[in-house]
C-alpha cells in the first residue's frame, strides 16, 4: 500500500513570495490532516478535512494560507505572502475516518520550508 | 484550551538502560497514540490505546492508557541506539468534536 505523499521535499523562499505544498494521501482515507512543526516542537494542526470539507481550521492563519481538497482526495496547502516564522517542515497526515481506531493518522515525510 | 504535556522534555541515556516518558492532560480522550519521529521524517504511528488501564507491549516497548483516560505512559526496556528519536503522543475524539492534539513529545538519545 502506498504511503501518504508529499512534495516538494524542500523548498527555500524569500519572504513575501507564495509558495504551494501538495500531499496525496492514502488511498480511501476520508481525513486529511496539515500540520505545522517547527524545530523541536510536535506537530501544530492547520487545517483538517473530512472528504472535501473542512472540519478544524482554527489554528490556520487565513490571512496568508489556504488550503484547499478537491474532490476530497488530494490536497495543497498555499502560503502567500511567506514570512519568517514560517519556517518549518509542513507535515500532511491521513487517517481513515475520525472515530475509534481511524484515528490513527499516517504521515508523509514533510516538506522543510526555509523563508530567508 | 486543551493540552498535552510531556515529560520528560529531553533525555539521554546509555545503552541498555530503562525509562519511562509521561504523557499527561486534564482532557478525556477517546484514544490516545503513541508516535515516534526520527529526524527527515514523518511520525510513525506505534500504537493507539482506546481503553481506560489498557496495556500494550511492543517488542521492548510497554504502554499504558490511565484509568480516566486522560494520561498514558511509555516504558522503554533495556533501550538500543535504534530507539533513538522524537516520542510524540496525540489524543483523539475528546468530547465536543473531532480534533486530535499532539504533545510537544520527548526527545531521546541513546547512546551506545
């Protein structure tokens, strides 16, 4: 079975410029999941979607990211204009669904943001 | 404003040693998994406890899902260099939605 993927691996920015990040989960899970980790910390949710709808977003800046499921498989992520303390890997999970054991999310290796 | 707080923050130790990494909230959770990340990396799921005293072993590894489910505990045995890495827990379905929150995790360094 193939894992939760994700891409680009690395990206490095100026600030003020937009960058995009896409993850493709894993086949048939209902839930995705963008997260934030910044170095040395756990992972922060951005954004979580059930199908193509959006069930948390309470931790999302939306004055400069957006993200975004169509057709409730694929997913990207948008940073625009990029500052600083975005500097971070930007993690993208599934998981089957949102009770009992589909809790259990699966991750993609993350994409490391450096904004300079 | 819901958390979960880990403890020990960071710890180094020698090959062969045991220790025990602590995760607590004043939340109930439906479930609770245990994640472990090593640098480059996504988190791996390890395990998910769903049941108040549940016990579950992994090879070397032992957790523990408090009573009122609202801690857990990760119990490592005569620890290896293999071990090495960030030990995330994350709790799901608290009452009132669907969110699942990470711990900040516990970093662990095993030296040989």
């Amino acid at each position: 079975e193939a894992g939760v993927a994700q891409s680009p691996r690395y990206k490095i920015i100026e600030k003020r410029q937009s960058v995009a990040f896409w993850c493709n989960p894993i086949s048939g899970h209902a839930t995705l999941y963008w997260y934030q980790q910044i170095l040395g910390q756990g992972p922060k949710l951005l954004i979580q979607f059930q199908n193509n709808g959006v069930v948390d977003d309470s931790q999302l800046p939306k004055d400069r990211f957006s993200a975004e499921r169509l057709k409730g498989v694929d997913s990207t992520l948008k940073i625009q204009p990029a500052k600083l303390e975005d500097s971070a890997v930007y993690l993208c999970a599934s998981s089957p669904g949102t009770s009992g054991r589909s809790y259990e999310q699966y991750f993609g290796p993350g994409t490391r943001l450096t904004v300079t | 404003t819901q958390l979960l707080e880990q403890s020990p923050q960071f710890l180094s130790i020698q090959e062969g040693e045991n220790l025990t990494v602590y995760c607590n909230s004043s939340s109930v959770f439906s479930s609770l998994q245990w994640y472990r990340q090593e640098p480059g990396e996504g988190p791996v799921l390890l395990v998910t406890v769903v049941t108040g005293g549940e016990v579950k072993k992994l090879k070397r590894l032992t957790f523990q899902f408090g009573d009122a489910r609202k801690d857990s505990s990760l119990h490592i045995t005569a620890a290896q260099p293999g071990d090495t890495g960030l030990y995330l827990c994350a709790g799901a379905g608290n009452t009132g939605g669907f969110k699942t929150i990470f711990g900040a995790g516990t970093r662990l360094f095993v030296k040989a």
